[in-house]
C-alpha cells in the first residue's frame, strides 16, 4: 500500500484535487502501519471492492492499476491510479497491466470497466482506444484566482430569479436534460441527490446566520420551465468558493453569460476566494462563455467505458 501511495504521489503530484490529496493521505497511513496491521486493514477493507495490478521490479513497485467495485452486484468496475515510473515507461507496462485488470474483471464477472484520462494525455487516451475503450463523458475544472469587484452585470433580457433551493425535482429535470445520455449512464443524476431534507434547509438558515456558509441560486424560466440555473457557494471551511451552472439544450447560446455573471455578482459581495466551476466539457457554450469570465482549465477529465467480452477471460 505504501509502496503504490507513493508512486502515485510521484506520478500525479500536479493534478490530484482536495478529495485525491484525501484519499493519498488515507493510503500512505495505511502504508506507514506496521506491515502485519497494514495487511490486515488492507485485506479487511479492500479485498472485496478494490483491489489492483502492480509491476515489481527489484523488489520496488513501478506500476500500478487500481480496481474498485461501483455497485453491490460488481457489474461496474472503475480503474485508476495507472500510474508507471517515468523511468520506466515506453516499455508496455501499462498495457499489460491495463490487460491484466481487464482479465480481472472477467473473471469477477463484471459488465463494464470505467476510467477518466486526461484529456491532453494523448499518449494514454490512444492506449485505452487501442484496448477498445470508447469516450462517454468530458468534465472540467475551471479556476478563476479571484472573482471580479465589478463583475459584468449583463444578463442579456434573462430576468433570472432567485430560487429558493437547489434540490427539488424541477432542478433535477434540468441536471437530467443538460447531460447527454451517455454522461448520465456514466454518472447518473439521481432523485436523492435532489431531495429537500430538513437538514439541507437548516443547515443553510444557520450557515447564513453565523456567516460561516452562504449559498445562492438564480434561474430562468420560460412558460415556466426551468431553462437555466446557477449556484454559488461560499464557506469558511473551504479555500475556494465553488460555483455550478445548467442550461438547457434548447436554451444554449442564450443563457450561459448571465449565469455566470450572475454568479461572479453573488461571489463578489461575499467572497475573496478563488473560484472553482466543474463543468459538463460537451456543454461548448458554456466553456466559452466561462473563459470569456476569466476562468482558466484546471483539469480536463475523459470518462471512458468498455464493455466486459467473455474471452476477455483469456486475456
């Protein structure tokens, strides 16, 4: 566990997020226990929904391919941390242990292997092509280092509105009909990540009164269907504000612009932070209308899949 914390620290220093610099911290604690308790945990813990191929050389961990279940029944399976040794690339490395992992799943019994690439990896990205992966889903990360004191307050006739809550089923349609359906079979947009709990609701009302959290929420209707939404959120525990927006297909090219400067005039009165936007990367409208912003890639992430054959068995 150590040993492949550490590679992975070495090859993805530069592109990990908060949550990826969390779960390396997790894995090198579990590394740095004494080898029969670190075993332990990592038989306990892992056996059953993440496992993995690794390239040994000289007693040293080079390469590596983690595998974890996503579902209960083990019929989706996610691959990542394929990570090898910059000394030791160009070798085939990473194709036989990509080759191995895929036998793996086969042998689990599992329907699809899923991974996300770079997408200026173009080394990896032809690799994955090659072992017949095929491009569902792009997502980015966009980073503004600081929201604007006088953000551009057009809103180009939208007449946004405020909207009382992010969850409930009409925002929930408009998630749904702003990802293509292969994105959504990739990540799905699930009802419960749109219910209003009491909770959610509490928990704002008591963030806004002690100034230690504030969300806003802005959108545009016509014939009173929700054809655009935004979201900023500011928090006193975060290093940065984060900022979401949806449009709907029919509407792209009309409402991006005054989301977005909707949002940056949000940020602006409660926020000195940097900004952080992840976004839909087939959504062309709105990537051009976030650079117009100021917002710069942070990281541009391909989700492929790949449908698990019966000779894959062989492989």
């Amino acid at each position: 566990m150590r040993q492949v914390a550490d590679l992975v620290a070495t090859v993805f220093a530069e592109e990990l997020d908060a949550r990826g610099r969390i779960a390396l911290r997790e894995m090198q604690v579990v590394g740095r226990l004494s080898p029969m308790l670190g075993d332990t945990l990592s038989m306990a813990l892992l056996n059953e929904y993440i496992s993995g191929q690794v390239w040994v050389e000289d007693g040293r961990i080079v390469g590596n391919v983690t595998l974890q279940s996503m579902d209960q029944v083990g019929s989706r399976w996610r691959i990542s941390n394929v990570a090898v040794l910059p000394s030791h690339r160009r070798r085939g490395i990473a194709r036989t242990l990509m080759l191995a992992t895929l036998r793996e799943i086969a042998q689990r019994q599992g329907n699809w292997a899923i991974l996300q690439v770079r997408a200026d990896n173009f080394g990896a990205h032809d690799l994955y092509l090659d072992l017949d992966f095929e491009d569902v889903a792009r997502d980015a990360i966009y980073r503004l280092p600081v929201p604007p004191v006088n953000p551009d307050g057009a809103e180009n006739g939208a007449q946004l509105q405020p909207l009382r809550t992010w969850y409930s089923k009409v925002v929930q349609e408009l998630a749904q009909a702003a990802r293509t359906p292969l994105a959504q079979w990739a990540q799905p947009v699930r009802s419960m990540d749109y219910e209003l709990r009491f909770t959610t609701l509490a928990g704002e009302w008591l963030g806004r009164l002690t100034g230690f959290y504030r969300a806003e929420r802005w959108g545009a209707w016509q014939d009173r269907q929700l054809m655009g939404a935004v979201e900023t959120i500011v928090s006193r525990t975060s290093e940065y504000a984060t900022m979401r927006f949806l449009v709907r297909p029919a509407a792209r090219g009309n409402l991006e612009q005054a989301l977005i400067s909707r949002g940056l005039r949000s940020l602006a009165r409660t926020s000195s932070n940097s900004v952080i936007v992840e976004h839909d990367g087939e959504h062309k409208e709105g990537i051009a209308a976030l650079r117009d912003a100021g917002f710069r890639v942070q990281r541009d992430l391909i989700t492929m899949r790949r449908a698990i054959r019966p000779q894959d068995i062989r492989l």
